[in-house]
C-alpha cells in the first residue's frame, strides 16, 4: 500500500481538489461556523477568476495578519507547480475574500523580495510546515507571499 508520499501526484492533487471541494460545502453550509478554523489556522475563502475561463474560482486557504492586510501562502503543498489560483489573481488581483464575518473585495499582490525577507520568518515561526514546503520544492521555486487589501471605494 502506496503512502501518501509515495502517490502519484494526480491522485495527491485530486485529493486536495476533493478536500477543499468538502471544505468549502461544510463553510457555506453553516455560514462559517464550521471550517473558518484549521487547527490553529484561521481559514477564509478566496475566489479568484479563472484566466482561462473567466469564471469564478474558490479555495478555502490559511491566512495570516500583518497589520490591516491579510496574507495567505501559495505553496501548492510544496509541488512544484504555482496552484492556480495564484496564476488567476496574477492574471486578475481583484479577488473576493469571505471569512467569518463577511465578504470583501480585495486586491491582491504578491510580496516583492524585501516584503518576503521580512514576512518569510514570521510565517515560518507561526506556522514551520511552510519552511518544509518550500524545502520540497527543491530550489525550483519560492513560495510567494500573498498580500490582500481592502480594494479603493
């Protein structure tokens, strides 16, 4: 019997498409009563629009805090592909942030190398399976650092 480490990395991508598909359900059914924690993670829901269909795109991801903006990890669980929701909000950064609490359209971008050298750590110290992500990258990429802010009236 095949690990989880040991997968192919389809049935490991289609098992993340599967939990977060579940993740996000159990949030709307009960208003985010239930799934805007993950352990000790806050969880929002981000909906991003898809580059290549223009149609709306959600995934439920742990965010962090710096000051008034909100961050949130694009590590694709340490593959070495971006996931795509990131390659959609590089394509359009106006996204849609629900937590508990409400929905809000933010702008996103992504940390420039100053914003990452002082992030990185941060993050790392609150939440180390970043630090082993970005290992099993194997140098191929860097895990950006998203930041969303609250979008001009």
């Amino acid at each position: 019997m095949a690990t989880s480490q040991t997968q192919p990395k389809p049935v490991n991508r289609l098992l993340g498409k599967l939990v977060d598909s579940i993740h996000r359900l159990v949030w709307r059914v009960s208003g985010g009563s239930v799934g805007s924690k993950l352990g000790k993670y806050p969880i929002l829901l981000l909906t991003t629009t898809g580059r290549k269909s223009g149609q709306p795109r959600t995934h439920a991801l742990a965010y962090f805090r710096d000051s008034d903006r909100l961050l949130v990890i694009a590590s694709n669980g340490g593959q070495p592909q971006q996931p795509g929701w990131y390659l959609n909000l590089l394509a359009n950064p106006q996204v849609t942030v629900e937590m508990q609490g409400g929905k809000r359209t933010m702008l996103a971008h992504t940390a420039d190398v100053a914003a990452r050298a002082r992030l990185w750590p941060q993050i790392v110290a609150t939440a180390p399976q970043y630090a082993g992500y970005q290992a099993a990258t194997a140098g191929i990429r860097h895990i950006p650092i998203i930041i969303l802010v609250a979008e001009e009236s």
